[in-house]
C-alpha cells in the first residue's frame, strides 16, 4: 500500500481557494479582479502541478501512480462507520483516476484563465471565481474517492455548483430554471446511484474501490469481492434486470450514469444548462462533469462484465444518445446550444464504447474530447465576447476577418470533431467505431448476437451528422456574408433563452465590429488547440502506427489497460469464432496479438470514416455555404418536442394531483373534513344536550371525550376480562 | 460539584421551573417588560452549559443508565421519580436545551404582549421536554408527555397568528386523545404486572426486566397488539405519522417562530423517541409484527408530504409537510430494525431539528419584516438580502440531504438500513428503500422551486426593495445552526458512537435476541 498525503492537496487547494475567494469578495468586499483571478487560479494551478507529480512519479518517494500496480492512497478521516458500514473520507490515485485528475486539472487550469478575460467586468466576479474552485474541489473528490459514497459526496457536489453556476445570472428566469431543472434531473440518476451503492454494500460487504488496511482493519474492495466470488456472467433474461444482482447493480449505477451524462432520458437538462456562463459550460458540461457518467461505469467495469445485459442496454442507450441528440444538433440557431447536442452526443459515444467492452477506449475519448470540447467551447465564448453577447448564429457570419485567431483555433477544434486524422477526436472515436464493429471486447454472455454492425452503423451515421452540423455551425459562424443587424423571423423573437449575459438583451449599435478577444482568453485557446491537434497521438493504434513504419506506440493503451479488469472468456470458445467471423485468431494471453486480418479490418474501417467525415464536410459547406439560414427540419428544431412531452406527460399530471388530489382534496377534503364532520355532528349532539344542561360544549371537546370514553371504556372492560 | 453531578438530571428538570418563577416574581415586583427577555435567555444558556456536563464522566448505573436518580415519589401506587440518561436519550436533552436560547431569541422583538406568560410558558415547556426524555418511569414519563402539551397550546393559542385557536385546539385535540389510551395502556401494564408477577409497577425497567425474564407475558392473545397499538397511536400523532399528520401543517403555520421551532426541533421527536424507548422494548413481537404497517405509512408520509409541501403557496406550510417527509424516513429508519436504519433514524432527528428549526427561523425573520409568508408575494430576495439568501440556501441544501450536510448521513443510513433489513419478506425490504429513496428527488423539487421563486430572478415585488438584511442577532442565531449542519455532516462519528450501544440495545431487544435476559446484561458499556 502506497501512501501520499499530498494527494489531499490536490482537493483542497480548490476549496480553499473558494474559501479565499469568498472571504475576500463577499466579507471584505473587495472587487479587485487580479486578485479574485490569481487565488482562483493559482489554486487551480496547485492542485495541477500536485495531480502530475503523483501520477507521473515526479518528486515523489513512490512510483508514479499511472505506472504501478497499486493505487497511491491518503487516508483522511474516517467519514461514517455504523455497524458494518464504512466509508472513509479517503482519497485514491490509481491508473484511471490518474489520467481523469491529470486532464481535469490541466483543461480546468486554462478555462480559470480564459474565465478572468470572459467574465472580466462582472459584478460578481469574486463569486463566480468562488463557485469555479468549488466545483473543481467537487470533482476531484468525485475522481479521487476511494469508495463508493466519497465518490457520491464529489457527484452531489458537482451537482450543486452546476446548480449554482448555471444559475449564476440570478436575475433571469431562464437560468434559474435550467439550473432547478439541472439539479432535480441530476436528482433523479443520485437516486440510481444510492440504490446501486445499498446493492453493492448488501451484496459484497463494502464499497471501497481499493484493498486497503485502515485503523488495523483490513477491507476488501467491491472489485475484489467480485473478482473472487463471482465465476460466471449473469445469462440474459428480462427478469435479471430486476433480480438483485450484478446486472440490477450495473443497471442502477448507470441510472446515474444517464442523469450526469445527458443520456437518454435524462438529457434535456444540459442544452437549458447553456444559460450559464460559457466558461462553466466548457468546464462542466462539455469537459469534466457531465463525463463522470463514464468515469461510474469504467471504475466499475469488473461488475458491468459480468453483467452483460446491463451492457447491452449501455450501448444501445449510448447509440440512441448519439444519434438522437445529433440531429438536433444539426438544427439549433444557438451556438452553445449546437455545441450542448453535441456534447450530448459525443457522450452517446463514450457510453457506446463502455457497452461493447472497450472501456479504455471510452475514457481516451472523454480525455480527448475534454480537450476538443473545452476548445470549442471556448472560442464559442470568444464568438459571443467578441458579438457583444449575442449567441444566435444567424446574426453572425464573416467572423473570421475580425477574430482569426479564435477562427483558427475553432478550426482544428472542428476537425478534431469531425474526425479527420491526425487531430484527437479522429483516433478516439474511430477506436470505438472499430471495438463497436468487431466486437472484439465483448463480454461473456453478450446478446446481440451479430447484429452489433447496426450499433457500428448508428455511430457511423452519427459521425456523418456530426461533421455536417459542426460544419454548419463553422459556416454560419466564420464565412459567408455579415448578418450583424439582420432582423430575426418573428416567430424566434423569445427564443433568447440561453442569452448568456448578466444585463438584458440590447440592440447591437449601428456601427458595430466585432472584436477579437484579450490575450487572457486567446492564449487558453491556443493551447487547446495545440492539445486538440496532438494529444490523440498519445493513443495511436497499431493498425494506424504500423502505417507509418512505428510499432506498438499505443502509450494510452498500456497505461490503462490494467485498471480494466479482464475477464476470463472460457465459455466463450467455438461462439466466438462464428460471431466474430472476421477473427481466425484470438488473443493471446499477456500481450495482445496482432493480427493481420484485424488490423485490415481496422483500417478499412478507418479509411471508410475519413472519407464519410469529409463527405460530411463537404455536404455541410456545399448546404451551408450558399444558404447559411437553410431551415431544418422542425422537428429537429424543437427537439422532438421532449419537453412538452416532459412537462405534459410526467411534471404536470405531479402538480395537479398534488395540489388537487392529495392537499385539497385528502388532506383539507377529506381528513380534515371527517375530523371536522365528526365535531361538527357532535356539536350538533352537545347542542341538543344542552337544553337538557347549561353549558357550552365545544365540538373538539365533545369529539374528544366522546371518543376517549368510548375507548376508555373499551380498554376497562378488557382490563376487567383480564383480572376475572 | 458532586452534588450537581449527582442531580443533575433533576436540576435540568426543575431549572427551567424556577427560571419561570423567576420571570414571574420579576414581573410582579418590578415589571420591566425589557429584562423578561434576558431573564429567560440567561437562564436558558446557563442550563444549555449545564447539560453540557452529561458529556463528562459519569458512572453507568446497573440499569445501564448515567446520571440515574430513583426516588420514591407516590408509594401507594408505586411510582417512583427515576430518571436517568443513555445514548438514545442523551443528544435529545441537549438538542432541547441547544435548541432553547435560540427560540427565545427568534421572538426578541416580536412577542407583542402578554410578556410574562409567554416567558414563563417557554420555561414550562422545557421542563416538560426535558422530563419526557429522561422519564424511567411510565407514569412520571406520561405526565411530563402531557404537561408538554399545554404551553404549546397556549403559545399557540394566544401569540399564534389569525387562525391561531383553530390551530391550537386541534393541536391539543389530537395529541391529548393519543396519550389519553396510553394512559389506559400504561394503567393496564400496572394491572398485568400487579397480577402476574405480584406487585404493580410504573417502572420501566421493572417491566422490561419482568419481561425480558418471562415473568410477565402478554398471552397468545391480541393484549401485546393492543398495548402496542395504544402507545404507537400517541406517539404516531404526535410524530406525525400519516394520516394522523394535519395537525402539523396549521400548528406549525399558525404557532410563533418560537413555537415553531421547538415543535419541529424537539416536539416531534418526543413521539419517535417513544416509539424506539418504550415500544421497541416493551412489545417488541407486536412491534415486528405490525412493522410492516409502520413502513407502508411512513413511505406514504414521504412521497405524500414531499408531493404536498411541492404545491404549498405558504412558505411556512412548505416548511411543515417537508418535517412530514423527513419524520417518514426517522419512522422507516426505526422500523427497520438494523443498527444502520436505528442509528440513522436517531441521526435524523438530531439533524432533522437542527436543519427544520433553522428553516422556521428563517422564515420567521422573513415574517417579522414583511408579515406575510406567500411565497408569491416575494421573488428577487437575494439582491436584497444577500446574507439571509445565503444562510437559506445553505440550510436548504441540507434539508434536501445534500452530502457534508447533516440531512445527508442520517438518511443515507436510513435507506442502507431499510436496503439491508429483514423485517419485510424477500425484496419487499428492498423496495421499500427504492421508495423512500424518491423523496429525495422531490425534496429537491419543493425546496428548490421555493428557493428559486422567492430569491432568484427580478425583484417583482416593490414592498421587498428596502427589507433589511439580517442583523446581528439574526445571523448570531444563525451561526451556531450552520455549524452544526456541517459540522455534523462532516464528522457524525461523535455522536454515533455515543449512541451505539444504547441503540444497539434496543435493536437487540426489539429483534427478540435477548429473551431470558436482564436489562442489566444489556447495558451500554460506555457513552
């Protein structure tokens, strides 16, 4: 067992870093913005620098976290213990939550400073800073925790701050709506996550992540109960999902998955949650927090194995996500609001990855897609910075002559996307394409059959729109003629939904330019394009670094791969030949083969990828070019009319059965009314009685005694029954 | 010191008692209205340090009790004074007496007349709160139950607001029928005892010794059911558990901040501690039989008061159906049976009184300033009072069990305790918990749409442009709450240890594990 108490540092440097920040702005009043800046982001800074030091080895007496077989741990306090239950406020660095602190960190780092230029002005600028370092303590704890309920405090915690940062611009309706709406959402999935905890805790006896030894008392690891004592998959039958065991777990564990990630059907709140500020939106909703669905799932791989129904439902929901939030994506005039759809369906990906058992692959596309995102999030936060705080993109366009650098920087982001080679998004998300069609990873037990080609396809087609409608968001951006002062159509005149700014929407002067952004915000920009561009090269695989005369350079691969449980395929045998008809070999065990057939395989499958990502490309400039206000379908537009279905179907009929049904009716109509009819009959009754005595007797008092004698009475004559 | 620590329990008790006398005596000789106020506080803080002391070392008497005193008080009938305190009852006192000085400091300046006897009731009534927590005998236990009851009513009654008598006589009218047949059940066990065993006892002890020993048995009949049923209804009433609960929402809508507060906080809790003390051990076969019953309708009373509290337009009212929810889950917790539901169930009143009398004070400064508690009526507060916003969402937050916030750990310990009991067959423990587990969602539904119309967006309402901020006794009060909050979200171990032992007693007792037994032999080890 490896101990660090640096590790702490890496969580607390953030919330004392929100401490400060609030102690400063909101008790001393101050309001000097370099100050508010610098604590933020040399907090942020501290627990970065500590996070790379711990999992590379740098300066440290153990070997980098990413590189040993056991996680580096700190035990902090021993949070709650009753009974058998125990849950330690203790932190945990293993291979996964090394590279999820790493990335998190850096990606946060340069979206605090690109948020000192964004948010510069602000009257709230020391709160925002606060709520900023608050978040980032929250999810670092969520990535560091060494159980089950630590981990649960960091899901809750993210939770609240995307409440309060979403909600930043308090006096607006919008915001405050789509942060409620946020939080109860996200309510519903912790639901899911608590029951899939109470499972794990009944069935396995713990809910730690780590074999550990704390206070003399040695504890076992869920991971390593299960490892232990389960031998088989659980078979697929409808009725497992509901049987108790690993899949229900699984199941209930992805419940919460759906409702941090945006997926089906708990997506809705994160396009409302663009009513934040944009640098919230690149940081939370697009980086780090909506992935820690994925992050769920892969630290609890070894139960998803052995549980592949629960699996199954993983992918096709992922799929589903994928598809169905891109095309809405491809119809949205807002552009945080095409980046939100986007994100959404990007996440779909990841989700699909998890389901057909490459999880490593799931996690280097959250890493990648951190980088690309954030980008585009950001030089979305430039567009508008520099629009004056307009966000529709029909009132854009040209936007490349006043601010290339952030047109540039947008652009590789938008390659990365798009999956074009050599840029991030191209290696990650052909990987999944290439797991999803060969079902080389599947697990035991997996019941699709070979009809896992129609999730390949989805994604395929998926990625298709996702080329056109980044391609589109480009165009109306950056090219064609200026739409500054053009009138909207009617009809979308209170669709300001998402107006990302703190006053109320203005009139853009007559002699308006748009302006390129300070340097605050441009250098984040270029950093994240440079790692958009490069960081998928982390992660190459054979099939393509074979193409170039290197060897086995998949560094991503082999750091992660031990984190990933592997689960033994002897019942799989002579299947697996049929299914996977395009493998005559299987891997061999240690290190993976590679075999010929495969990597042919992988790269048709790849070269087919890049011809359809610029064959959308080329459909999204051909369309958009010539007519950048082409209408899309409405029903894309409205988005499959979800929310009405939402509101209508489920928040509604609540409402009015609460109000109508449950207050008013049972509890005023019918409890009170018999408490009350009774009195009221008694009264009557005490009224007759008192022509025969003088006095009044009040109806409750007559009730009460009425009632008590008959009942004293009652329990007289069983006490007498009792004595004789 | 000796002597204080020997009597200590009984100096709690009567403290207060001469405390009242002392408000009175002052307002018959001198009559300045302005040092009532600090009377009742002084002393109120000086007995909040007093109970401090049932932290410190203390013997464990062979009743496995601290601090235990039995005198002879009423030798024809056999009762006894005796008193005492274990792990369940221990953080009760000193949640009531915590409690205190900051209910007499919500009402600084708000109780308009009839000083004296609002002072002298507030004393009456903490004597009566504390006597109920550290009663070892049934009937000095049902006295002090009932005299609880009548400064509640009248502070109800006399400082509530418009529709204060309504309020305040079905207040009394539903409670006082509940103890009423406790009282009959009470007398019946006297009887049982008298002739089974050979002499008539009140005494608690006495009756779980007898009955843990086998001398005195309640028959194949139903008399163990009725007995039950008899406390239970008493205790239900007063929890509330539905149905039994819409005494609650007028009470707590129309009683002062100060009644309010020491309702949520301490009253409620009389009836969940009655349940587990007196319930648990006295008819623990009736109490597993008919657990079942208890579970159904305390999930009800959380889906239902959370569903309720969602559509209330009285912020005061909201307040009430969510202490409904939350007293739910302290009901599931307890009848579930297992050393994480129990413990969590007891967490939860601690928390529940802490974070619920925090919300009443907060919404009492609202009232002193604007007179109204319609939600609809505010709107854009926290431009206004950007401290009071704070201090409000904070204590939301924690009433919606926010984790590092004490709402969280009981409840989480609740649900894993249901998750993992045995009291219902097969899943059926399983989907309880499932249930429960959805108040959670709508806690966060009522609570946030109530922060969200009251403080956030525009100012819609001009009388609310020049409310003040809290001041300084305001967030003096404040403070201390907002410590415990998270204080006992981050480090609950304190108190769960204290309470072990005791709790763990009773879950052995209730779970039928001690059959042959002696209370002695089940004594809490240490606190």
């Amino acid at each position: 067992m490896t101990e660090n108490n640096l590790l702490s540092l890496i969580i607390f440097a953030p919330l004392f870093g929100a401490f400060a920040n609030w102690v400063y702005g909101g008790w001393f009043k101050q309001r000097n913005e370099l100050v508010s800046g610098a604590i933020a982001c040399t907090a942020v800074g501290i627990s970065t620098v500590v996070a790379f030091m711990i999992a590379f080895g740098i300066g440290t007496p153990h070997q980098g976290a990413l590189f040993a077989d056991k996680p580096v741990l700190d035990q902090i306090w021993t949070w709650i213990t009753v009974g058998d239950f125990r849950a330690d406020f203790a932190l945990g660095m293993d291979r996964l939550s090394g590279i999820y602190a790493c990335f998190v960190t850096f990606v946060a780092l340069f979206i605090h400073i690109f948020a000192t230029g964004y948010m510069h002005g602000d009257k709230g600028f020391y709160r925002f800073f606060a709520y900023l370092n608050l978040f980032m303590f929250a999810m670092l704890t969520l990535v560091l925790a060494d159980n089950y309920l630590l981990m649960f405090v960091g899901w809750e915690g993210v939770g609240l701050c995307s409440y309060l940062l979403i909600g930043y611009y308090i006096n607006k309706d919008e915001p405050r709506r789509a942060a409620k709406k946020a939080f109860v959402m996200n309510r519903i999935g912790d639901w899911g996550v608590l029951m899939g905890m109470f499972l794990i805790f009944t069935m396995t006896g713990s809910i730690s992540f780590f074999d550990k030894t704390v206070d003399g008392q040695q504890v076992q690891s869920v991971f390593t109960w299960v490892s232990q004592n389960i031998m088989t998959a659980e078979p697929f039958t409808w009725g497992i999902i509901f049987a108790g065991g690993l899949t229900s777990a699984a199941l209930l564990l992805f419940i919460g998955a759906t409702g941090k990630s945006a997926q089906i059907p708990l997506l809705t709140w994160l396009p409302d949650a663009m009513a934040g500020p944009t640098p919230v939106s690149a940081l939370i909703h697009a980086a780090t927090m909506v992935t820690a669905g994925v992050y769920l799932v892969v630290r609890s791989n070894i139960i998803f194995q052995y549980a592949p129904t629960a699996m199954w439902i993983v992918a096709i929901i992922g799929a589903a996500t994928a598809i169905f939030a891109a095309t809405i994506g491809l119809a949205q005039n807002d552009i945080k609001k095409v980046l939100a759809y986007s994100t959404v369906s990007q996440l779909g990906y990841m989700f699909l990855a998890c389901g057909v058992g490459a999880f490593v692959i799931a996690i280097f596309h959250v890493m990648t897609h951190a980088f690309f995102k954030a980008l585009l999030f950001l030089g979305s936060g430039s567009v508008i910075h520099g629009m004056h705080h307009e966000q529709d993109m029909r009132k854009m366009g040209n936007l490349k002559k006043y601010m290339p650098i952030t047109w540039i920087t947008m652009i590789t982001g938008w390659l990365a996307i798009a999956g074009i080679p050599i840029w991030a998004g191209f290696f990650s998300k052909d990987e999944i394409l290439y797991y999803t069609f060969s079902g080389k990873n599947l697990p035991n037990g997996w019941i699709a059959g070979d009809w896992n080609w129609i999730l390949w396809a989805v994604g395929v087609v998926t990625a298709v729109f996702t080329a056109v409608y980044m391609t589109r968001m480009m165009v109306m951006t950056f090219w064609g003629n200026e739409r500054f002062h053009d009138e909207l159509p009617e009809e979308d005149h209170h669709d300001h939904a998402g107006d990302d700014d703190d006053h109320d929407h203005h009139e853009i002067p007559p002699d308006f330019k748009p302006h390129e952004s300070p340097l605050t915000m441009t250098v984040p920009l270029i950093v994240l394009a440079f790692f958009s561009t490069t960081i998928g090269l982390i992660g190459v695989p054979y099939a393509m670094s074979s193409l170039v005369g290197l060897g086995d350079v998949n560094k991503f691969y082999d750091t992660l791969k031990p984190a990933i449980y592997k689960v033994k395929k002897e019942d799989k045998g002579e299947s697996k030949e049929v299914k996977n008809f395009y493998f005559k070999k299987k891997a061999e065990e240690g290190k993976e083969a590679h075999d010929p057939d495969a990597i042919f395989t992988e790269r048709v499958l790849a070269a087919l990828s890049v011809l359809l990502a610029l064959f959308g490309i080329g459909l999204g400039w051909m369309t958009f070019s010539k007519n950048p206000l082409k209408r899309m379908p409405k029903l894309f537009e409205q988005k499959w009319y979800l929310d009405e279905i939402y509101n209508k179907g489920i928040v509604d009929p609540i409402t009015s059965i609460s109000r109508n049904g449950l207050w008013k009716g049972f509890d005023v109509g019918f409890i009170d009314g018999t408490v009350n009819g009774i009195g009221n009959f008694v009264s009557e009754l005490g009224s007759f009685v008192r022509k025969l005595q003088v006095g009044f007797v009040r109806s409750y008092a007559a009730f009460i005694l009425f009632g008590a004698l008959l009942v004293i009475g009652y329990f007289i004559y069983y006490a007498f029954r009792l004595l004789s | 010191m000796d002597f204080i620590t020997e009597n200590l329990i009984t100096i709690l008790i009567l403290l207060p008692a001469f405390g009242a006398l002392a408000v009175l005596g002052h307002s018959i000789f001198w009559n300045e209205v302005k040092h009532l106020k600090w009377i009742t506080l002084g002393i109120t803080f000086v007995i909040f340090l007093v109970s401090l002391l049932l932290l410190g070392d203390s013997t464990l008497s062979a009743n496995g009790y601290y601090f235990e005193k039995n005198v002879v008080w009423i030798e024809a009938i056999n009762t006894n004074y005796h008193v005492g305190v274990d792990g369940l009852s221990l953080w009760l006192v000193i949640l009531t007496t915590f409690i205190m000085p900051i209910a007499v400091l919500s009402t600084w300046d708000a109780v308009e007349k009839r000083h004296t006897a609002f002072y002298v009731f507030l004393l009456l009534l903490q004597s009566a709160m504390i006597g109920v927590f550290v009663s070892l005998d049934l009937l000095v236990f049902y006295l002090f139950f009932e005299a609880s009851l009548v400064p509640m009513f009248f502070l109800i009654g006399i400082w509530g607001g418009s529709n204060r008598i309504y309020a305040a006589v079905k207040f009394f009218i539903f409670t006082a029928l509940g103890s009423l047949l406790m009282l009959v059940a009470i007398i019946s066990l006297y009887y049982m005892h008298f002739q089974q065993v050979g002499f008539g006892t009140f005494d608690y002890i006495t009756l779980l010794n007898s009955l843990q020993s086998g001398k005195l048995i309640y028959g194949a009949g139903s008399t163990g059911t009725l007995l039950f049923l008899a406390f239970a209804l008493a205790f239900s009433i007063k929890v509330p558990v539905f149905p039994f609960h819409t005494w609650l929402p007028d009470a707590h809508t129309e009683a002062p901040t100060a009644g309010s507060v020491i309702l949520a906080a301490v009253l409620l809790k009389m009836g969940t501690y009655g349940l587990m003390r007196f319930n648990f051990t006295l008819f623990p076969e009736a109490s597993r039989e008919l657990a079942w019953i208890f579970i159904i309708l305390a999930i009800i009373g959380i889906i239902y008061g959370a569903l309720v509290a969602m559509v209330q337009p009285d912020i005061k009212r909201l307040v009430a159906y969510s202490s409904i929810a939350h007293m739910g889950f302290v009901i599931l917790g307890m009848f579930s049976f297992t050393e994480l539901g129990m413990q969590g169930a007891l967490y939860t009143m601690l928390a529940h009184g802490v974070t619920t009398g925090a919300l009443f004070l907060l919404v009492g400064f609202i009232y002193d300033r604007r007179h109204t508690r319609l939600i609809s009526e505010y709107g854009g507060l926290s431009s206004i009072m950007p401290i009071y916003a704070t201090f409000f969402v904070i204590t939301t937050m924690a009433s919606i069990g926010l984790p590092f916030l004490n709402g969280f750990v009981g409840e989480f310990l609740i649900m894993i305790g249901m998750w993992s009991a045995t009291i219902l067959s097969g899943s059926w423990n399983k989907i309880a918990a499932m249930l429960a587990g959805t108040g959670v969602i709508f806690a966060a539904v009522y609570l946030l749409w109530m922060v969200q119309r009251v403080f956030f967006g525009k100012l819609t309402n001009e009388k609310n442009r020049n409310l003040r901020d809290l001041n300084a006794r305001e967030i003096g009060l404040m403070v201390p709450l907002l410590f415990l909050m998270v204080f006992m979200g981050v480090y609950p171990k304190p108190i769960l240890d204290a309470s072990k032992n005791s709790v763990v007693a009773i879950q052995k007792i209730v779970n039928g594990e001690t059959k042959g037994g002696t209370v002695s032999t089940l004594k809490v080890k240490e606190k």
